[in-house]
C-alpha cells in the first residue's frame, strides 16, 4: 500500500523559498543565454555555432596600396570592420623636431574600403588610438595611448568622449586592447610599453621592464556606467604582468582569455569577477579574434624550418585544442584580427614592421621584410568586427 505524507504548514514555508530560488537561478541562466544569443545575433547568423572551419586551401595574401604614414617603424593594429569599411590604427613616430627631439608612439586612425585606396579618417594630434571595438549600441570605442584613456569616438563628428581616464589618481600606461560584453561592460589591458615619449612615468600606473612582473601593468573592467576596476588577471597570473596585450570574451561571454608576452590564459568569468586560469600557449602574444563557431584566432610567434620567429595566426576551438594555423608571410610581427566583409567571413590580419635591426635591414627568413601591412583569407564561417 503506497503512503503519502500530507504536507504541512511548515513544509511549505521550507519549500516555496527553494522552488522560487530554483525558478529566479533558471530564469537568470536564461536571461543570461538570451543576452549572449542576442549580442551575437549582431555579426553571427543563426546556426553559425554548428558550422565547422574548414582550412583547406585557405592561405593569407597581402594587400596592396596599403600606404603608412610615419618613418621607421609603424605598425598597423585594431582593425575594426564597420558599414562597409575597415578601421584600423597606424602607429609609429615622426622625424625629430628643431629640439631634436622625437614624439614616440604616434597613431593615426584610416578608414579602408576595399577596393579603393586607404583614406586618413582621424589625424594623430586627435586619435592617438590602438584598439578599435563597437559596443553594443553601435559606438565606436578606443584605447588611447595618446592620453591613456579609453574613449568613444563619434562616428559623424569624430567628436573624442572620455569613458575612463585614470584609476587611483594616475593615468593609463598605454591602453591596449579591449573587448565588450554584452551588458557594454568593457575589459582593456594596459601594458607600459608604447606610452608616448613626452609622458613622465612617475605619472602613470607603472610597471617594470620586459621581463618584469612588478605590478602596474593590469587588465581592467569598465562597467557601463564607466566605473573602472582591476579584474584579478595579473594576480591570478603575475606572469601576465609582462605586457599584457591581446584580449577577447569567449562565445559564450563565460570566459575571459588574456594574452601576453609570456602566453595565452583562459579565465573563468562570472557576473566581472574572473577565476581558474588555464594555460592555453606558452609563445608571445599580441592580438586575439573569434569566430562564430566559438574558435578563437591568435597572433603569435614561433620557430619554424624557415624562422625562428615565423608569425602566425593559430586556432583555437571552443575548448581551446589548437586545430589550425595560418602563415603571415614577410612580416616583421603579426599583431591583430577581425573579420569583416558583407557576409563576415573575410578574415584580416594585421603587422607592423620596425625596418632596421641595429645598423641591418631587418630579415624576415631569407628575405628582407615587407613593411608594415594588411593581409586578408576569405574562410567559411562568420566572425566578430574586431
């Protein structure tokens, strides 16, 4: 004979408080998948998740007509794919002035449509930038090594608007990198190298020499409402405090992945607060990208039969094994990613090019290297503007 146990008065009182937690936590992770689904929505088309890369017959080719605009040294960094056009920043330095003296890290922002020549979109006595990103709303964002900020720039007036500008009554070494969430919450880093020459050190958040791990260099999140905190990053990983760099959210927004000279780190994120770093790459690291199918695109540098410093785009799958990688031929250093196109699936790659090693042309293998540039592959799956 089946018992049943009447429920009482005080059963319920123990029992409605666990139903309605249940119900808010489920609703939560819903509200939570909704939001991710609907910011990816933006650049990935239904399904894209479930599309497979295929690298076969891809290689990267470089473009032509692709003008620089300082002496020496310029790199070409955060390309952004907007309304037809890529973004992206050139940075280098000018001649000296009547004093001699020099005004390092220098950038200026083009805007590119394919198929026209490069055009200068912001001047450097305005932008000053190095990572380009749209957040949510459409707005064009920046790290700024110009003032060590991280800004909104209007896309009509080109009007400059501070998010952040100083944490702890110090400015910015140099901001980097950034990425968005989807809630418009920013994460940047911000390393101590390409801080312009006329800024005194004593001045900003500091940090040590290549090969340092004193605190100074951080990775920051900046909350929509523009309250800026240090994430744990540097402290879970003070190896991450040598030149901290590329950055990028994983599909799903439940892991943060951080790279630097010493490597490549996934962190566990949650409601800000980052965790449980893994190792992904134990090679220098400048730039990151994604796909929609969750694979993560990553500029770094490695030995190879034809250099000891071949530069690389390697591929990660959504749960980070290495399944790819695509050579970046003549180039000094591979620095960033994003695809653009109509359809998305256009990948670009960005370098830069210092063209004297000491008193000798610099050599990239058997050859001398090609200046700073821009190549492209057209590949099978969609990916994110930047």
């Amino acid at each position: 004979m089946t018992k049943f146990k009447v429920m009482t008065l005080n059963d319920l009182k123990l029992t409605i408080p666990l139903l309605f937690a249940s119900f808010i936590t489920n609703v939560s992770a819903a509200a939570d998948v909704d939001q991710s689904t609907k910011a990816n929505g933006a650049y990935c088309a239904p399904g894209s998740e479930q599309v497979q890369l295929d690298l076969s017959n891809v290689s990267l080719t470089r473009e032509q007509g692709i003008p620089l605009i300082y002496q020496g040294m310029n790199n070409i960094e955060g390309p952004l794919w907007h309304d037809g056009a890529l973004y992206y920043s050139n940075l280098g330095s000018h001649q000296a002035n009547d004093q001699d003296f020099v005004l390092s890290n220098q950038s200026t922002i083009w805007r590119w449509v394919p198929g026209t020549k490069p055009e200068v979109w912001l001047d450097d006595t305005v932008a000053g930038t190095n990572g380009l990103a749209i957040d949510n709303n459409g707005n064009l964002v920046a790290t700024r090594q110009l003032d060590g900020s991280v800004v909104y720039i209007d896309w009509q007036t080109k009007k400059v608007s501070p998010i952040v500008t100083r944490y702890e009554d110090k400015r910015f070494n140099s901001p980097n990198d950034l990425t968005i969430a989807d809630d418009n919450t920013i994460y940047f880093t911000d390393p101590n190298w390409n801080t312009p020459s006329n800024i005194d050190p004593a001045n900003t958040q500091g940090g040590g020499a290549p090969g340092s791990q004193v605190p100074g260099q951080r990775i920051y999140r900046v909350s929509a409402d523009g309250k800026v905190n240090p994430t744990l990053v540097t402290e879970l990983v003070p190896a991450l405090r040598d030149k901290p760099n590329g950055i990028t959210l994983s599909l799903d927004q439940k892991q943060l992945i951080v790279g630097g000279i010493a490597g490549l780190w996934a962190f566990e994120l949650k409601s800000g607060r980052v965790s449980n770093p893994k190792q992904l790459l134990n090679t220098p690291i400048d730039g990151l990208g994604k796909d929609c199918s969750g694979n993560i695109y990553v500029t770094t540098t490695r030995n190879s039969p034809t250099r000891t410093d071949d530069q690389l785009v390697v591929i990660l799958n959504k749960n980070y094994d290495e399944i790819g990688t695509l050579t970046v031929p003549e180039i000094h250093i591979v620095t960033n990613i994003a695809f653009g196109g109509e359809d998305g699936r256009t990948l670009y790659v960005t370098g830069l090019t210092a063209p004297m090693d000491g008193n000798k042309v610099r050599q990239c293998g058997n050859a001398d290297c090609l200046p700073a540039g821009i190549y492209r592959a057209r590949l099978n799956v969609q990916g994110f503007p930047y």
